[in-house]
C-alpha cells in the first residue's frame, strides 16, 4: 500500500504518554520494545536518551522530516478547533485543555524530528507495515501498537485486526494495543472476535485498566501473551 501523507493525522505521543497507556514498567522498558504505528511519537527518541532499546516502525518514516512536520501544521489546528467545539467530550485529566494537548503534540513532534535523522540511520525509524512486519521471529520482547488497531475498526476489517495481531505475536512474545476503541468512542467490534481467536490458539488475552485517558472510556489496553 503507497502512503498518501495527505490522508494522515500525524500526532505523536510522549514517553510519558506510553508508560501511562500501556502501564510500562521498569522491566518492560528494560526490553527490546517494537512500536508498531508510532508516528511521529517521541518515545522512541526519549527512551533512546535513557538507554532503551526501541524500533519504531511506520509507513510514515517513507517521507523527511520536514514534510512530516508540514503536514502536522496543515491539520493541527482544525483538529484542535474541533476538539474545543466538543471539548466536553473528551476527559482532561492528563491533558488539562485543549491548548494544552496542542503544546503537548508539538513538543512531542518537535523532539521527533531532532531524532529522526540519527534514528533512521541507527536502524531505529523503519518504513512498513502491518500486517507483514520485515522482523525474524521472536526478535522484541514486546510490541506496542498506539491508535492504530481498533481505533480505525471501521477502516480495516477483523481479518486484518486478526491478521496484524498474529504478526505482532510473531516477533514479540507479549503484545499490548492502545486504546480499545475507535474513532466515535465506541468499543471496537473486532475486539472479542480477537480475543476469542488468539485465545483458541493458546494465548492469553486480557483486558486491563491504564491511567490514561483521553477518549472517555478510553482507558484500557488489550495485553495479549503468547503460547508458541
């Protein structure tokens, strides 16, 4: 599939942000961490900076870095204008406002770029994509996937939820994907599909509170374990 950068929203999420969504701990970050789908995130370049080891992998990573940023500024501030029209939509715990998630973005975005470069010559930013990941088997202790599957459920079918998550159990032994819902605030339709699949091939597939959130409800990860 070629990637349009025109069709992207390319908002990216904090180390902070990660350890919050997907309940890091010191033993998880002392892995061998992949981000599946991790945009323009800056927990790659901030854990980088703290001696972790993280491979980030996005179709995004085909374009430079000042083409990234110019698309951020193209849509930015609609979305944010569109968020303070339904401001009392969203839950602003983490982020106290809406001009506050728009600072937390840039910065996020901002610490990106000044990786990005040195990242994508250390190996560390790879163009690709689910459901096929260019990745040996068992080669990360644990995959991360941040607002892709199941926030675009009514993007991509069950088999591709299913066919991404078995790729993700390939190269990693546990998987964790954040948030299980999509984009108008609703449980996703394939999660117990999934959970009912990768359950019947042996894993062990949970469901579990994190503390954060954004989307009301949006609160919980999908922690899934392999039995193979």
């Amino acid at each position: 599939m070629v990637m349009v950068l025109e069709k992207v929203v390319p908002f990216g999420r904090s180390l902070d942000e990660y350890v919050k969504m997907f309940n890091l701990t010191v033993t998880d970050l002392a892995g061998n961490i992949l981000g599946v789908g991790d945009g323009p995130a800056s927990f790659n370049a901030e854990g980088t900076n703290l001696g972790y080891k993280i491979t980030s992998i996005d179709p995004i990573y085909t374009f430079t870095g000042q083409e990234i940023e110019s698309r951020f500024y193209a849509v930015v501030d609609d979305i944010i204008d569109q968020i303070k029209v339904t401001a009392n939509d969203w839950v602003w715990s983490y982020h106290h406002s809406p001009e506050e998630l728009r600072a937390n973005r840039v910065q996020v975005l901002n610490t990106f770029l000044q990786d990005y470069k040195v990242g994508q010559n250390a190996g560390r930013y790879l163009c690709g994509e689910l459901p096929i990941l260019p990745f040996s088997d068992d080669q990360f202790s644990l995959a991360l996937c941040s607002h892709f599957l199941f926030l675009y459920s009514d993007h991509f079918d069950e088999e591709f939820h299913l066919n991404s998550v078995k790729e993700m159990l390939r190269v990693a032994s546990e998987v964790r994907v954040f948030p299980l819902l999509t984009l108008m605030f609703q449980r996703s339709q394939h999660l117990n599909k999934i959970i009912h699949s990768v359950s019947n091939l042996g894993c062990s597939a949970s469901i579990q509170k994190v503390p954060y959130e954004l989307q009301p409800g949006g609160n919980e990860m999908l922690v899934i374990r392999r039995a193979f």
